[in-house]
C-alpha cells in the first residue's frame, strides 16, 4: 500500500500536470484567435491507454493459510501467465520477423543474427513452458495430494492448447519463409571458412557449436516433433500412474470445443473462433501421442469442423492448412479417412466460388450493419456518461462486443479469400478485389467510430467492467454462502473454501490479466456440484467479458490493423484506377488512407529491425499514386467544370450536378490527405494547378486572357479557389502585332490590313486561319508602353519614308498622258457644262471614265489601272490611319502612366528637395531624371505630337511646286475613284455571304483617308467642293429611282421581280456613297 506521503506527492503532480495542460489549451485557443476550432477527433497524437499491469506478485495474490493449495495454484498461475505472456511476444515480434523476412531480399543472415538467436531462445522458452505446464498438470493426478474428484481443468487444458498452438505456428512460419534454406547455405560457407579463417580453435569452435544448436532447434522444420517426443517422458514416469483421469479430462473437452466451435464456426467465423479451430487440431495431436487416445468418433467431429475451418491465415500470407498438419502428425487416422487432401481442397474452392457469387450482396449486408453499428455508438456516446444504469451497461457492453465481432468477421474474411486466391494460384478479378476494398473500408469505418468516441468509450468501458466484476463476485459470494451453509466444511471443504476466497480476494483488485487467470484457476479447482445449476459457466463468461472489454482497444486495433496490404501492395494502383468523380468514393477515400498508413507504420517497424528503407519507399510511391490519380484528376476536373460554366452559354450537354459539382466540392471539403507524417492537400495542388495553366495557356493564345480571367473569377466564387495573379508582361496583353515589327515592314501592312475610321482598328484582309488578326488603340498603347514613347517619333519617320515612295508612284500615274489626256477632257467638259447641269460633275462622265480606263488594260490578277490607282490611295489612307493610331495609343499609354501621378499640376522640384535635404550627389541626380521623366510624361499626355500637320508640312511644298504641274487636276480623278470604290465595296461585301471569301470586306477607310490627306497636299479641297460631287451622286440615284417607279407603274409581273432587284440595287449604292461620304467629310476635319 501507498504511503501517505506518496498519496500528497502523487496528487501534488497531477494538479501541476493539469494546470499545463490548461495552459496549452489557452495558448491554443489565443492562436487561433479565438475562431471557431473544430476538434478532429478521429486523430489522436496525444490519448488516453488503459493498460493495466499487476504490482502484487502472483504469490502474494493467491497466498493463504492452506500452503499446499498455494503452491498449487501459484505455480499454475504463473506457468499460464507465462503461456499468456509467451504468446503475445510470438504475434508481437517473431511472427512478424517471420513474415516479413521475404520481403527483404537483401538482408544477409549475418546481419539477422540477434533475431535468429532471439527466435531461437523463445522457441525453447515455449518448449519449457510448455513441457513444465504438462508435468505440474499430470503431478496433481500423480500424486493425489488434493482433492480431484470433479474438478474441471477446463481452463488450464486451454492454456496447454495455446502453448503448443505457438509452437505449431513458429514452426510453420519458419518453414513458410525462405529463413532455413538461407541459414543451410549460410552454414556451409561458415564452415568452408574454418581452414582459411585465422580464429582461435576454442573461439570458432563454439560459434560452430551455437549455429549447430540453432540449427537443431529451429531449422529443421521439425520444431513440434520435438516438442512431443520431450512430452513422451511424461507418460512413463507421471501419467501413467492416473492415466485415466487426466486422459477423459482432455477428451471431455475436446469433444465440447469441438462441439461448441462447430455451430460458432458456422454462425460467426472469426478470427477468435478460428484460432480455436487450430488450438482444438493441436490439442487433439497432443492428445493422441500423450495418452494414445485416437478416437475415430472425435477424430470424425474435428474433420466436420476442418471442412468449414479450411483455411486460417495467420500473418501475412502465411495460411494455416489443418489436413496438413493431422496428416504429418495423425496419418494412421487421416488414412482411414479417405481423400482428406482432395475434400479439403474441393472445400477451399468451393468457399472461394460462394463468396465471389455472393460478395456484392454480402457487401451491401455488411456496410447496413456497419451503418447500424456505427450509428448506435455515435447514439449511446453522443454525450457524456458520468453515471450508467444497469440496463444501458448492458447495452454498452454489447454494443462494444459486437463491434469486435464485426471487427473480426470482416478481418478473417478478406485475409482467407485474398490469401487463398494466392496459395491456390487463382487470379483476383478486378471486381472481386473492389468488393474487397469496399469491406476494407467498412472495416476501418468501424476503427474510425470507435477513433471519434475513444475517450467516452474508455469512461463507459471503465464503469461497465465494475459491473461485470461485482457480478462476478456476488456469483462467487453465492457459491461461497453455499460451500459454508455445510456445518462441516471446515474439515472437509478447506481447499474448496481456500481457492473461493482466493478467486473472491482476485476480482476485487483492478482488471489485470494476472488476477483474471488466478481468479479462473482457483475456481477451477472448486467442485462442480458445489457451483448452483450452470453458475460456473456463467462465472467464466463473465470473466472472459471482463478481459475482452479491458482489452477492447488493443483488440479492436489489431483487428482493425490493415498491414496485410504490404504483402499485398500490387492491388493499391487498382484502387486509385477507380473513378473519384463519384461522391462517395470520395468520401471513402480516407478509409483507404487509413489502411496505407498501417502499412507504413509496420514497414517502419519492419525496417529497424532489417536495417532498410522500405517504409519511405512505399511512402514515396504513395504520394506518387495520390497525385497522378487523385489529385491530378480532380484538377482536371475542376478545370473542365469551370470551362463548361464560362462556356454555358454554349449548346453543351445537360450535366447532373448532382453527380459532378458536388463531389468536386466534396474534395475540396476533405482539402488534405494524410498518410502517417505525410500530408497532401487538394487546395494548394489545385490552386497552383490551375495558375500554371492559366499562365501558360494565355501565353501560348494571348486573345485568350479574357477567358482565363473569368475562369480565375469564378474558381474563386464557386470553389473558393485563390489562383496565383499572372503578372505578365504588358506587351502579352492584347499586343497584337508589335510596332516594331509593323514599322519594319510598312509596306506589306498597309497592303494586307484594312482601316475602319470610326473604331481605329485595322482588320487584316485574309487570312489561312479560322480567324482575322486586328489591331486597336490599346495593343498601340501596350506595345509602346514596352518599347517606350519615343518609337511614336521613330514610326513616324518610317511612315514619312513609305509615303516618299508611294508618291512617287502617285506623280508617275498622273503625269502619264493617257489619264493626263482624258482628265484635262473632263475638266473641259464639265466647265463647258456646268451652266446647264448646276455647277455638278455629271455621274455619266465618272462612268465613262471608268470604262475608258478599262480600256487601256488589265493587270495580272484583272484590276485595271483605276483600280490600282485606288488601291494606293487606300495604303497611303492606311499609313495616315496608322498615324493617327500611334498618337492615340501614346495618349492611352500616358494616360495610364499618369494615372500614378498625384497631379498634373507643376510641383516643387524633386531637384531642389533633394538639395535641401543635403542628400548624395547620386541621389540628387537621380531625382534630376524622375523630374525630366515626369515633365516628359506630362507634356506628351497633355500636348502631344500633331504629326498630320507635320506630315502636311513636310509633302505640301513638293505637291504645291510648279514642276509637279500635272498633280493639278487630281480632285477630276477624284469622282471615278469614288464610283471605283463604291463598286468595289459592293463586291466585296457580297462575298462576305459566300462560301469563297476571298476578297471579301466590309470596311475600307483607308481610300478615304488617302483622298482628304491629297486633297490637302494639293491645297484642292475648294476645287473638289465646286464639282458638287455628291449632289451629282444623289442626283442620279433620284434619277434612276424615279425611272424605277415609273417602270413598276407599267410593267408585268415578271418585271416586277426584275425591278425589285433593281431597287435593291439602287438601295445599296445609295448606301455605300452615304458611307464613303460621312468617312471623307470625317477624314477631311484631320487636315484642316
């Protein structure tokens, strides 16, 4: 017992570690600012364990005034709790080393050494136990130095089965791995050594002497023969004496496991139920060569049972065979059994066919009952329990013990079929294996309920257990009140009285392993007609209820453990092969995760003992798996969802969104998948997913920027996404063609670029693409802003160039006689005139001009010469528009520049407040030139460049001179050019319908251009306006409208359809002259 003192120091020690805890809670919740902290309950870094461990030896807990019944049930008490002991370290260490020890291929024996020695001693620890068990058992009926009469050694029987149940697997797992057939070959290079390896003789001797040991021991594959032959002993020098006691005991309770193990095997096969199934076949081996008791009865009973228990994997791949095991240790009784190879085999297949047939139904069957399962915990631990009644203990305790059914029914049934699929060499269908992962799943759903409510079902299972116990006692206190109710039972029923206060005085302490097998050993030995009806049974079920719930959370855990997978891990592609896009493998996906991770915590369990790096490997392949089908998916997906919103307005299909947005938000809700220390998030992958191609698409396509941005816009309304800004040059954005390169080749853009005046655009004629390349203002204003303002000054003298050349082609067009000729005719002939057709050109004559043209030839591609003449006015327009264009993109660009600017109103110079300041000489300089910069910038936004008047000013002398006398008369070309024109347009519009459109266009205002800017080098502007040319134009069409109508008044019904098309005609001239005539009478106010 504690002292006081260590009770206050004990105390003192909680309260300090309480008040830490607090703190690190208020830090927490100061962190978050104090913002909603939703508590992830299904991840438990930090948790409560409930294990508890005996401090009273076991011979102070069975101790009492009757010595001899003390030392007996001291030395069986101890002796099963070895047994006990010796079996969790098999599951816990070797068994492992054992299965996992193929899959390190590249670690050597020498470097397993220790393991080997370790395997080694505990295979002999197991031996002794086993044998020591035995020999103090057979003793009791030996010597008859206590009362036997009736007592039922049930429980010890069972720790003997459990005993020689290690053994048997040690040695098939060692027989199963290519452990021995290494060792072989490792001991025959050891020895070839011993000539050449310069060691003392005693030294290498005894090394020699330990592999030979070793290999006697456990390399032989015959480590349960040996133990049996160390048992033979027994029967000469103990059993035989009281044979026949000791011998009905074993069968009297092989016969009720068998039959108790029949029906549970059949209702609930579990891992539990098929573990017994291996402890009954060993201990019927045990049976037989201890006692020689071959019962065929029995011996039929237990292959009743090995037909429904066929298969029982134990660890990894490793598969429990039972007409294996009785045929090498039983063949006289398997002999006489018939074809026990093939009805075992005929009972795998057909195992395998009924689960295949019927595994979606039984799926569908097992995720309702999980479902219920998972439904009633979240329902009876949904809120705090401090006080339970008796009825909802019953519930709890029943509620957790199915769980650990279900646990163990689902554990049992994946390994069996994927690991009999293996042994047998029968290929998993796709199918079958995602029904598997579908059962995986549940299984970890239930490991991921009883995760949320860890700390409420620690509290429950603590109040349930003192229920149970004083069950328990009160059971024993009756049996206890009836043993006294005897006057005489102090003589006669002393060691009866002694084991009921010994199992009375075990339950009353904590739940520890130890008191529950000292408890059920003294009870043991009390006579079964003292126990009232069925009392004893129903003792012992509540003490195996006890145990299961004490260990509730290790059991659960290790059912619930997945790491079966990484000998397995050819199947994990197939489940990412799956379809993410569906919600709820969306949501199952964290289960699978959960499986991942076990198997990594095992892979680094595995690798500190072989000295490698599998765990991080597997790791790595992994996240490789996440990201390619995963991750990479749902961007995939993300983008094709926001391309179909931006595009709605699109005839696309009709999409359920039930089906689609959903379970894309779903991920984004999930947001981060963790494996063990590894986290990936769906957010940060998609957001930077999603900026790269943003980035990079509007590169490749820079009239796609405005797409992208609204695609940007919506990721952020819809999925809350934050994509990373482009922050592209200026010059990506809406540049077009760059200045530089229009500059550079003038020529070909005036000829291959049409000018709209009202828009300033230019619109490319044709193209071998789907689409037409055009270039406004804000391209201009982007490409000068890269190149800065002073390329306006630079295009300009390129442009003053081009239209050198173009007039020297215009002077050599006018001075050639034949149009020299005919215009001076005209003239001549509208001033003869002009009197009698009101000052107007006459429209006949621009007609005839047009025609006599013609008449002097065509060029290659059938444009005559006023065709071409025109074509040049329209690229001289064209290099005047560019003109304009430059001026107002620099305005733009200056514009936006200035917006940085405070005011455009003149300051203090940065000059003088850098020498007031008394700053570097440097400094001073520097702000010198961001003054001169910004007065730059100022200037040029608030004054700008008039570079038509420049243009004006540089070509009027020249045309204005009198050796150029024959650019005189250009304003009479000026109507045929117009009438030209009109027609062109005409046709070019037409084509514009048509499947052929080459030479199609519907804007040129290029000529238009071309004729204000050479009327005002001319200085012709009032000798155009006194040939009344358009009041002619008018004219006619009144003229030829008035002609219409006269004709529609007389004429038949088929004239009539001719004459609508003529009016129709008529109609689209009239409309083209309007045109041309608001763009000259617009392009004219530039030269004034």
């Amino acid at each position: 017992m504690r002292t006081d003192v260590e009770k206050e120091a004990g105390s003192a020690l909680l309260k300090k570690y309480g008040q830490f805890f607090k703190q690190q809670y208020q830090d927490c919740i100061l962190m978050c600012n104090n913002e909603y902290w939703e508590e992830n309950k299904t991840f438990l870094p930090v948790q409560v364990v409930m294990e508890s461990s005996e401090l009273v030896p076991i011979t102070e807990l069975v101790s009492s005034d009757n010595t001899l019944m003390t030392k007996v049930l001291s030395v069986l008490s101890s002796l099963c709790i070895e047994v006990m002991t010796l079996k969790r370290e098999a599951y816990e260490r070797h068994f492992i080393f054992l299965a996992a020890y193929d899959e390190y291929t590249k670690s050597d024996i020498s470097s397993q050494m220790e393991a080997i020695c370790q395997l080694s001693a505990f295979t002999s620890r197991c031996e002794d136990t086993l044998k020591n068990l035995c020999t103090q058992t057979f003793a009791l009926f030996a010597e008859n130095i206590i009362n036997l009469s009736k007592i039922q050694l049930h429980y010890i029987i069972n720790h003997i089965g459990e005993m020689f149940t290690t053994v048997v697997l040690l040695e098939l797992l060692i027989s199963s791995s290519s452990l021995s057939r290494n060792w072989h070959n490792y001991c025959k290079r050891l020895k070839s050594l011993k000539q050449t390896v310069d060691l003392a003789d005693d030294k290498f001797l005894a090394v020699l002497g330990a592999i030979d040991n070793i290999t006697a021991k456990i390399m032989n594959d015959d480590i349960v023969h040996n133990s049996l032959n160390s048992l033979l002993g027994l029967r000469k020098t103990l059993i035989d004496r009281n044979c026949s006691m000791i011998a009905d005991q074993f069968s009297h309770y092989l016969r009720h496991a068998i039959a108790s193990l029949d029906k549970l095997v059949q209702d609930k096969p579990n891992v539990s139920s098929m573990n017994k199934c291996i402890k009954i076949n060993a201990l019927f081996v045990l049976n037989s060569h201890l006692f020689g008791n071959n019962d065929k009865k029995n011996f039929k009973a237990l292959m009743e049972l090995n037909t429904k228990a066929h298969s029982i994997p134990i660890v990894g791949t490793t598969v429990w065979f039972p007409e294996q095991f009785l045929q090498r240790y039983l063949s006289s009784l398997c002999a006489s059994h018939g074809k026990l190879s093939q009805t075992m085999l005929k009972a795998r297949q057909a195992y395998m066919s009924s689960k295949k047939s019927s595994l979606a139904r039984d799926v569908t069957t097992l995720q309702t009952v999980c479902t219920q399962w998972v439904l009633s915990m979240e329902d009876i631990y949904s809120s705090s329990h401090r006080e339970l009644g008796a009825a909802e203990m019953n519930i709890h305790s029943k509620t957790l013990l199915d769980g650990l059914d279900l646990a163990s029914n689902i554990n049992y049934s994946i390994l069996t079929l994927i690991n009999l699929h293996l042994c047998l060499g029968v290929p998993l269908s796709k199918s079958v294996l995602k029904s598997l992962f579908e059962v995986t799943e549940v299984l970890k759903s239930i490991k991921n309920a009883v995760s949320r409510n860890h700390d409420q079902i620690l509290n429950s299972v603590n109040m349930v257990i003192q229920h149970l116990t004083f069950q328990a006692t009160c059971s024993v206190l009756e049996v206890k009140k009836t043993l006294m109710g005897d006057k005489n039972y102090a003589n006669k029923r002393l060691d009866d009285l002694t084991c009921i206060v010994i199992a009375e005085r075990a339950l009353k302490g904590t739940v520890t392993l130890e008191r529950n097998i000292a408890a059920n050993i003294a009870l043991s030995f009390i006579p079964e007609s003292i126990y009232l009806e069925d009392s004893y049974e129903k003792i012992g079920l509540l003490l195996e209820k006890i145990q299961s719930l004490a260990n509730f959370m290790k059991v659960m855990e290790d059912l619930c453990n997945c790491s079966w997978v990484v000998w397995h891990q050819n199947v994990i592609p197939i489940y990412f092969e799956q379809n993410f896009t569906t919600q709820l493998n969306v949501l199952k996906l964290k289960y699978f995760l959960m499986v991942l991770e076990d198997c990594v915590v095992f892979l680094h369990k595995t690798d500190k003992q072989f000295g490698e790096d599998k765990g991080n490997e597997f790791l790595d392949n992994i996240k490789v798996l996440i990201t390619e089908n995963v991750l990479r998916t749902t961007n995939q997906n993300i983008e094709t969802n926001l391309r179909l919103h931006i595009h709605s307005h699109l005839q696309l299909d009709v999409i359920n969104p039930f089906t689609t947005d959903m379970t894309k938000k779903l991920l984004l809700v999930i947001d981060r998948f963790r494996v063990q220390c590894v986290y990936m998030a769906v957010i940060p992958s998609l957001e930077h997913y999603l900026s790269t191609m943003y980035y990079n698409l509007t590169t490749v396509v820079l009239s796609d920027w405005k797409t992208y941005g609204e695609m940007r816009q919506m990721a952020k309304f819809k999925f809350n996404l934050t994509t990373v800004q482009d922050n592209l040059p200026t010059q990506t954005l809406e540049q077009g063609l760059d200045v530089l390169e229009i500059m550079r080749n003038i020529h070909i853009f005036v000829s291959k670029y049409l000018y709209n005046l009202n828009n300033q655009i230019f619109i490319e004629k044709s193209s071998n693409n789907k689409h037409l390349n055009s270039i406004n203002i804000k391209h201009i204003a982007n490409s000068i802003r890269t190149h800065g303002t002073g390329i306006m000054n630079t295009t300009v003298n390129f442009t003053y160039q081009f239209l050198k050349k173009k007039f020297f082609t215009f002077s050599q067009f006018m001075y050639d006689e034949h149009i020299k000729s005919r215009l001076i005719k005209d003239l001549r002939n509208f001033k003869e005139i002009a009197d009698t057709n009101g000052n107007m050109y006459p429209y006949k004559s621009a007609e005839k001009f047009n025609k006599g043209i013609k008449v002097l030839g065509l060029a290659e591609d059938g444009q005559s010469y006023l065709d071409l003449f025109r074509d040049l006015i329209s690229q001289i327009g064209n290099a005047m528009g560019y003109v304009r264009m430059i001026r107002s993109g620099g305005r733009h660009c200056c514009a936006d520049a200035t917006a940085f600017l405070p005011s455009l109103e003149p300051t203090k110079s940065f000059k003088d407040l850098a020498e007031e300041s008394g700053v570097d000489a440097k400094v001073i300089q520097a702000a010198e030139v961001l003054e001169s910069n910004i007065n730059c910038l100022i200037s040029n936004f608030i004054q700008g460049t008039e570079y038509f008047k420049l243009l004006l000013d540089v070509f009027a002398p020249v045309f204005r001179n009198p050796k150029n006398v024959h650019l005189k008369n250009f304003y009479i070309i000026v109507p045929p050019l117009t009438l030209n024109f009109v027609e062109h347009m005409i046709l070019s519009k037409d084509k514009i319908s048509k499947r052929n459109k080459v030479g199609a266009a519907f804007t040129d205002d290029g000529f238009a251009m071309g004729i204000a800017y050479i009327l005002k080098l001319l200085d012709q502007d009032p000798s155009f306006e006194a040939l009344h040319w358009f009041d002619s134009v008018w004219k006619h069409i009144r003229d030829e409208r008035k002609i219409l109508e006269e004709q529609k008044a007389k004429g038949s019904v088929q004239l009539q359809q001719a004459l609508a098309l003529t009016e129709k005609k008529i109609k689209t001239l009239e409309e083209e002259y309007k045109l041309l005539y608001y763009s000259l009478t617009s392009a004219r106010i530039f030269f004034r």
